[in-house]
C-alpha cells in the first residue's frame, strides 16, 4: 500500500506525532512518533522534510504501518 506519510511540526499531545494515509483515506492513522519513523524522516530543516510517500504494510490500523521504501511524490 501506498500512503502519505507525515511527521507533526507541533502538537497538544504528549509527544509528537505522525500521520498516515492512502490515496482515498480509507486507511488512516494518527500515532507517537516512533524514533524508527523520526530518523526516515530526517532532520526537520523544511516544511516539505515532514512528510514523504513510502510503500507500507498495513494490516492492523491501531498500530503505524510497517516500512518497505520511500516512492516518489503522488499527485494526491
């Protein structure tokens, strides 16, 4: 599956956080940032370093989806 992948530039929750979804947002998810999540992300210098595209599994939606690769920018 592919998904949009984006890391909070702030939040009220305790911890920064990260949001994913498909193409038509039938699967979406908001969770605490892991640090395996943060260092694919990178250093955050730009707004566009806080989010990428990636191929994921993802087969339980209360837990974030599982990293295969980045892919390149959608046009949704």
């Amino acid at each position: 599956m592919i998904v949009k992948c984006q890391r909070s530039l702030s939040t009220t929750e305790d911890y920064r956080q990260m949001l994913f979804y498909n193409c038509t947002r039938e699967w979406q998810g908001k969770f605490d940032l892991t640090p395996e999540w943060d260092r694919l992300f990178g250093p955050t210098e730009t707004f566009d370093s806080n989010k990428f595209y990636a191929e994921v599994r993802w087969r339980d939606r209360t837990q974030p989806p599982l990293f295969v690769r980045k892919v390149e920018e959608q046009s949704w």
